[in-house]
C-alpha cells in the first residue's frame, strides 16, 4: 500500500492551530482532492489550473507538477511503484495515468463523469466514486481492458436504501476488500464489505454528520471523517467518535477553522492534511506525540493478494455449442428470399400495444414480451394461440431470452431494476441480475453468462449465472453516449456468437459494432461509417445466420436487413415506408429465426408479429454418384411412391419418398445409383409405377432387401431469364435395416452442379484495422495478440478457400524479408494469433491471404502493421526496499521485462 495508515494511541490528538501548507498561489481555487503517500510526497488536485501540484519526500517547497490534457481534476491517488492516477472525467471522460518519471499520461479507465474519489486496492482494482451517477465502479489493473464494475449504488438513482447511494465522494478501500464511502447526499458514511451490493451505515454515536467529502482508516481500523458540512475532521477510537480538528462548529478562516473542508490524508508521522476548500489552502494539524502515554508507533501495513476479484474475461468452452444454444441460427444460399407479404402471427388483442421483444427457440416455440399488460406469452410449436402467459411480478418486459433447458429470462428492469428467471415448466420467479433500468435485449452465451442491453445507461452489462454474485461487468459502453469506438448512444439489440464476440445494434448511432471477446473497442460492421455495407436508421436488433452472416432490424427505415456472400440487402418490407400493408412494417423492433429460416417480427407501431416465410434458399448443388457393381444377381423390384412435404433450414422441398422390395437372385448384373444432396426449394407430383428388372435367366439362393428412398424433382430457375429447368428422377437414398448380398464394391466420384455460378476475387476486412507501415498498431513484446478478419467470399458457387499468413520485417520504406514463425503459431486460419515474445522489436507486415481453391486465380490479400515496443517497466532499487522479497545473501533479483 501506498498511504500511510498510523497507528495511534486512544487519546491521540492534534495541535488545533493549523499549518497553512500552501496556499490559493500554489494550489488555485477550490481545490479538492490530496493525497500523501509513505514516502511523505504530498500531491493535490488543483482543479482550476488543470493540474496536479507535488511536493516530493516531505519537501515545503513545490517540486513538481502533473499537466497536459487535464481538465478540472477532482482526485488524485498514487501507488507504491509511484504511478499517478488523475480523475479527468469533466471533459474527457477517463482517468489518466502517469508512470514514474513519464511526462504524459495514459487512459487508465473510461466512464460517464467526474470521479470524486480515487483509490487504488491491494488487488490492484481502481476504483472511482461518480458522484454525479451515486454510483461507485472499479476495474482491473492488471488487464488491458476498460472493462469496469459498478461496486456500490445503482446508476442514476439516487437513494438512501442500503443498495444505493447519493452523490457519494471519498472511498477507502481496507486490507480486507471492504469498501468505504463518504454517502454525501444522505450524511452517512457505508460499509460495502468486499463482494457485497448491500452496505451498512457506519454509527458515529452522537456526533451528527452533514454532507461528509472523506472517509480514511488508521491501522487499527478505526475512522476519520471529513464533516464538510460540520467545517470540521471527526475521528473515531476505543472510545467512539469525537472532533479531532477545527472543532468550533462554524466556518472561519483562522487557523482553527476550515472552510467547507474537502478531503484529507494523513503523513507518515500522523499529521493529517487537510484540503481547506473555501479558504483555497491545504491545512496541516501536527499530530501530538506527548498526547499518548505510551510511543505512537507508525506502521505501514503489507498486504498479499491471495486471489482475483473478478475475471473480466471468459475461457472457450469444449462443449459443442449445437448442445448450448437455444436459438436458430438456419444457413442460407447467396439468393435466399422471403415471401415480401407477412402473415400476422398475433395481433395486438394477444400481444398488446406497441410488443417488443421475440425469441423463438430451437423447438419453434414462440415467446413475445407483451410489454402494455406486463406479460410473456408463450406459443409451443404449431400452436396458433398462446399456451401459457407469464405475469407474475413482471412491468413492461421488454426482452426475454429461453435457454436449452427451458428457463426463462425476463427484462424487469423498467421499475424493478432486475432480470428474473422462471425455471422450466414452474410458476415461480427468482432474481437472478440486478440491473439500472429496462434491458432492451437479453442474451446468454454459451459459457452461461447473461447479457443485458441498458438502453438508457448506453452501456452491455454481463454477469455469470454460474455463481451467486449480484455484480455485473460492463461488457462494453462507457455509461455516457458517444460514437467512438468504446462508446454506445442507445444500444438496444444484441448478440453473441460462439466466439464471445458481442454484436451491438447501436440505435442513436446508426451502426452494428463487433466487440472482439474480452475487448471494449469495437469495429462498425455495418452503418454508413463502414465501407461496403449498407446506410442504417435506429438498429433496433441483429443476429448472426449459422454461416455468420449478420442480420438486422433497421427500425426507423421500417425494413429488414440480411447479408451474404454479395453483400448487405433488403430482403423484407423493403420500401422503407411505414405501413400497415402485408408487405409493410411499422418501427419493427425484434426479430427471430425459427428452425426452417422464416423470419419472426415484433411490428411495434402495427401492435403485431408479422411472419415472413422463406420462399427460395438458392446455392450451389453438390452431386455425388456412387456406383455399386453386384456381381451375379437378378432384381425384381415393386415400388410405391407417395408424395409428402418437407421443410429444414436450408431445403423447402416437396418431396416423393419411396418404398421399395427387392428380391435379388445370385446372377451378372451391374446397377448405379446417385445420390445428390438438394438445397433448393423443389416441387414433385405423385405417382405410381412397378417394374421388374432381369439380367439373366437362373436362379440361385436369394436374400430380401428392404430400402427407403425419396425422389424429388427440382425447379432450377435462372436468376434475370424466365425460362425454367426442371430435372426429373434425382434420387436421394438413405439405406436403412438393410441385408445387402456379399461381394459388392462401392466406387464413389463426385462433380459439382453450380448454378449460376459468378465468382470474383474474396474481400477480407483485418480486425483491428487502418494500420500502414508509418502509422503501425503497437504492442509490447509481453503482450499477446491477434489479428482477425472478415472474408466476404464474392462467389456464389464453391466456397473452398485456402488461408495463409505470412509476416516480413519492415525498414522505414519497405517490409520485404519474410521471417520464419516459430511451429506453434498458426497460420492458416482466419486469425493469426502472436503469443508474447514471439517477435522482436521492430516493425512487422502481417498479411493474409485467401485463394479459392477452384478458381486459383481468385485470391485476395491484406495487411496490418504492427510495431513491438518496449514493455515500459522501470526498475527502481532503494535502499532497504529489497527486505519483503529476499532472503539470504546476495541474492540476485532478475528483471524481465520481455
């Protein structure tokens, strides 16, 4: 730790005529923040100049000071290795970061507002207290990530429960985890003990406080208080809380008075500092060391972290996501089409005014949140009424969300700030996250970990169902709106894939971003902002197709959005006009997949869910023919047929399934079947035929085979000509329980049919992007990291790529020497991953190439830059600092700093 914690005596008190440590010259006006650290450097928070002011290792005279950047700092906190932590949350929404001896800063933390309080804990969490928010938040040190916490209070709300908080400002953060906070709006001081969402009030006994601004511990424990409101520092001991400085209850300027006092630290010999806020001075009370009967005795307390508070970031799971999740992700062909006419699947007498949300899972059952009249409707597969409703406890849901197992996740966030859970096939409800307001979108990925959309906060929260935690992480958004790359205006649809990639229908900034798993910068996948896609208004809701083609709801367009190997297009309600027509949609909010690819709408401003049914899923036709030579047979076949419809994901077909007996006789004969495998919407008629099959005259011993076949003619039709082919007698056989006579061989070949066939060279987007050789991304050399793409493959034929990375050292002008990579880096997939240490410093072209293995001609490649740069660590040995660490004689400490 890097601040001092004495140890002090019952009846330990302080010379009540202050010290004016500095003054309105030195420190401007209305100060508020200080801090002092083991070493006795003392930093303040000069807000109106924009800087921090230092006086290092117990100096009276100003040695230094911290600029560039800052805008009216509120706090400062600094660690044992001398880095210096700066609320510039007024203007510029983060908190920057000064390493030791480094002049500029480095974003260490992003949110929505200014933090009024700042510390750093034995785990290495920062913590932030946003006043302005009554919320307090912390994130991780030791990661790269903004991924942040909401610890204490809920955000915007203002309260005096013991969940919330209003307009807090100083925090402590014990050797314990326990968290204090100064709860400025309601004249307490809480306790949040580490982990915990629910705080309890801190008794002060008879001393009353107004507006407390600061809250610190001594070693044993016991509480100092900064009473603003009071003018006035109150401490606590054996013997309760008493006023240990300024105690004449009123404001005033002499040295015995505070002014509106802000916040306070204590020195390594017990002295405390004050920030004397309205009389623009820092204020030193000398401890007084005859005052205790026996030595004060000045302990700087260690601490080792034994374990992570929180993991911000989520392990790949091994289990099939095909077992995981409960959505329908069906694959479509280049030219899929849905009938333009919807059909109303439940009017506003079922789902009410203005529904929302739909999921539908992989058994087709339906779910609509019937926000006007509080209530989740339920639709099992082929039902054309509702077969159960969910109302219990639950205001204007927005969204729901139905795992594999068959519970039930519903947005309650509206009124009761929560998400409740009803387990499969029971009436009751339990709370399973706390959130800050309606979740315009639910999600659970397939490590079980449960998204919500915070509409209002601009902000993805995730919490594990895997524990009993309350705390939720910010999976991306900041808090406040924006339209930089970690920030969100409005988000509302979301979805994750298996990667734990997180796609974001940023609404108020008209784009989808991808968040890569465990990032919080994202890349705009689609939205005018992002080359070749297409223009968006409000996008209400996305998902992902079971080829990772990205889907969308452009709700103020009033349309539905799909991609495919040629690029985004309207594929429904695609005269962007609102309209109650069939062929219409009204400020369309949700949308779902069912198990065949028709497509499930929440109509909002049509109060209905339309459903648009998949007319044609078109791409190519792999033929396979399998010969079978029989030696020595003689068939006799009866065949019946009958004609049934069938429809999957990829096949909308009508389909003859066949019946056939056979009796074959040992004898010369030679048969071939094919087999061909159909995504393509066909049509067949019923009939009857039987026919009788002799390759020879004798008879020998016979055997019975019994096989099930289906016969399907297909419709090809020619995209632009009107013309249509129809091919008749394709087989598609599946042999089942069959007896087959001995001596038979099996000779398979295989063709491919394209239809249509038009291909050009594929498009790759590298993730991140918009590097060059002068401008290269940086990592350091003990940093891990990858490179991913997007390949859109511009054929709507064979799809079968090669993929190859290749990287070269680069000088200032040109990258042209390739460099062998060590065995363990991959370089053949879609994403070129580079463990820490792999290269040297210096700058790299990583270049990916991908070539249709058809068509060798067709292949595309791009780059990104990289530079690998020093990891940044200064090692500085002091004299006797060493002591914690060693043990023995001359003992040599190795640095590596990668």
């Amino acid at each position: 730790i890097s601040y001092n914690q004495p140890k002090l005596c019952a009846n330990a008190t302080w010379n009540q005529a202050a010290i004016t440590f500095a003054d309105g010259t030195t420190i401007g006006t209305l100060p508020l923040g200080i801090f002092v650290n083991t070493d006795n450097s003392v930093y303040v928070a000069d807000r109106a100049n924009g800087r921090i002011q230092m006086w290092f290792n117990g100096s009276t005279t100003l040695t230094g000071s911290y600029s560039g950047g800052l805008s009216t700092p509120y706090s400062v906190f600094v660690t044992d290795n001398s880095d210096v932590y700066v609320d510039n949350g007024n203007t510029n929404y983060r908190v920057d970061k000064w390493g030791w001896n480094s002049t500029s800063s480095v974003p260490a933390m992003y949110m929505c507002g200014q933090c009024y309080g700042l510390f750093v804990d034995i785990n290495n969490m920062l913590y932030c207290s946003l006043s302005s928010y009554h919320q307090v938040i912390y994130k991780s040190l030791t990661q790269n990530l903004n991924v942040w916490t909401n610890v204490a209070g809920v955000s915007n709300t203002a309260g005096s429960t013991s969940t919330t908080l209003h307009n807090p400002y100083g925090i402590f953060i014990d050797k314990y985890l326990n968290l204090y906070v100064a709860d400025n709006g309601n004249n307490r001081i809480q306790k949040f003990a580490s982990g915990q969402s629910n705080g309890t009030t801190i008794s002060t006994g008879a001393i009353t406080l107004s507006i407390p601004t600061g809250v610190i511990l001594d070693s044993d424990g016991y509480i100092f208080i900064v009473d603003n409101g009071n003018n006035r520092i109150i401490g606590s001991g054996p013997n309760g809380f008493r006023c240990i400085a300024a105690c004449f209850g009123s404001y005033g300027s002499s040295s015995s008075q505070l002014y509106y006092p802000q916040s306070m630290s204590f020195d390594s010999y017990g002295n405390i500092f004050v920030i004397d806020q309205y009389n623009q001075r820092v204020q030193k009370f000398l401890f007084l060391s005859n005052s205790c009967n026996t030595t004060t005795t000045i302990t700087t307390t260690a601490a080792t972290t034994m374990m992570s508070i929180i993991q911000t970031t989520t392990a790949s799971t091994s289990v099939s996501y095909s077992n995981v999740i409960s959505f329908n992700q069906p694959k479509f062909g280049a030219y899929a089409t849905w009938d333009s006419n919807g059909i109303t699947f439940a009017n506003s007498s079922t789902v009410g005014t203005s529904p929302y949300g739909i999921f539908i899972d992989t058994s087709n059952t339906v779910y609509v949140a019937n926000k006007a009249n509080n209530q989740i409707q339920v639709w099992l597969s082929g039902s054309s009424i509702p077969t159960r409703n969910i109302t219990s406890g639950v205001t204007s849901p927005y969204s729901i969300f139905a795992t594999i197992t068959g519970d039930i996740y519903v947005d309650n966030g509206y009124t009761n700030n929560r998400v409740d859970k009803w387990v499969s096939n029971r009436n009751i409800s339990s709370s399973v996250m706390q959130v800050q307001g309606a979740c315009y979108d639910l999600f659970i990925d397939i490590n079980n970990n449960l998204y919500c959309s915070m509409y209002s906060q601009s902000q993805v929260a995730i919490k594990s169902l895997n524990g009993n935690s309350s705390l939720w992480i910010v999976a991306a958004g900041t808090g406040c709106s924006g339209s930089t790359s970690n920030t969100l205006d409005n988000p509302r649809g979301i979805f994750v894939d298996t990667s734990l990639n997180l796609y974001v229908a940023d609404c108020g900034n008209n784009r989808v971003q991808l968040f890569l798993s465990g990032q919080v910068t994202a890349t705009t996948v689609a939205g005018s902002t992002a080359n070749g896609t297409i223009s968006l208004s409000c996008p209400s809701d996305v998902a992902l197709d079971g080829d990772g083609y990205i889907f969308i709801v452009d709700s103020n367009n009033n349309r539905i959005i799909g991609s495919g190997p040629n690029g985004f297009r309207c594929i429904i309600a695609c005269t962007s006009t609102s309209g109650s027509a069939s062929n219409q949609l009204s400020n369309p909010s949700t949308f779902s997949f069912d198990s065949c690819g028709n497509i499930y709408v929440t109509d909002q401003s049509n109060n209905r869910v339309q459903q648009f049914t998949l007319q044609i899923n078109n791409c190519t036709i792999p033929i396979t023919t399998t010969t079978t030579t029989t030696t020595n047979t003689t068939s006799s076949s009866s065949i019946t047929t009958t004609t049934t419809s069938s429809t999957t994901s990829s096949i909308i077909a009508t389909s003859t399934t066949t019946t056939a007996t056979t009796t074959s006789t040992t004898n010369s004969a030679t048969t071939t079947t094919t087999t061909t495998t159909i995504t393509s919407t066909t049509t067949s008629s019923s009939s009857t035929s039987s026919s009788t099959t002799t390759s020879s005259s004798s008879t020998s011993s016979s055997t019975t085979t019994t096989i099930s076949s289906s016969t399907t003619s297909i419709i090809q039709t020619t995209v632009g000509e009107s013309t249509t082919q129809t091919l008749e007698d394709v087989f598609i056989s599946t042999v089942k329980d069959s007896t087959i006579m001995s001596n038979t061989a099996f000779i398979t070949t295989s063709q491919r049919l394209n239809i249509n066939e038009t291909c050009n060279s594929p498009t790759i987007t590298l993730i991140p992007g918009q590097s060059s050789l002068s401008s290269p991304m940086s990592y350091r050399r003990s940093q891990d990291f990858y490179i991913s793409s997007m390949i859109q493959f511009n054929c709507d034929g064979s799809l079968s790529t090669t993929k190859k990375w290749t990287v070269k050292n680069c000088t200032s002008t040109s990258c042209s020497f390739e460099i062998a990579l060590n065995e363990k880096v991959m370089t053949t997939f879609s994403e070129l991953y580079i463990p820490s240490r792999t290269l040297d410093y210096g700058v790299y072209q990583l270049t990916l190439t991908v070539t249709i293995v058809d068509s060798p001609n067709l292949k595309s490649s791009s780059s990104a830059y990289v530079r690998i740069t020093a990891t940044g660590i200064t090692a500085n040995l002091v004299q006797l600092g060493t002591s914690m660490i060693t043990r023995g004689n001359q003992q040599d400490l190795l640095l590596d700093p990668g």
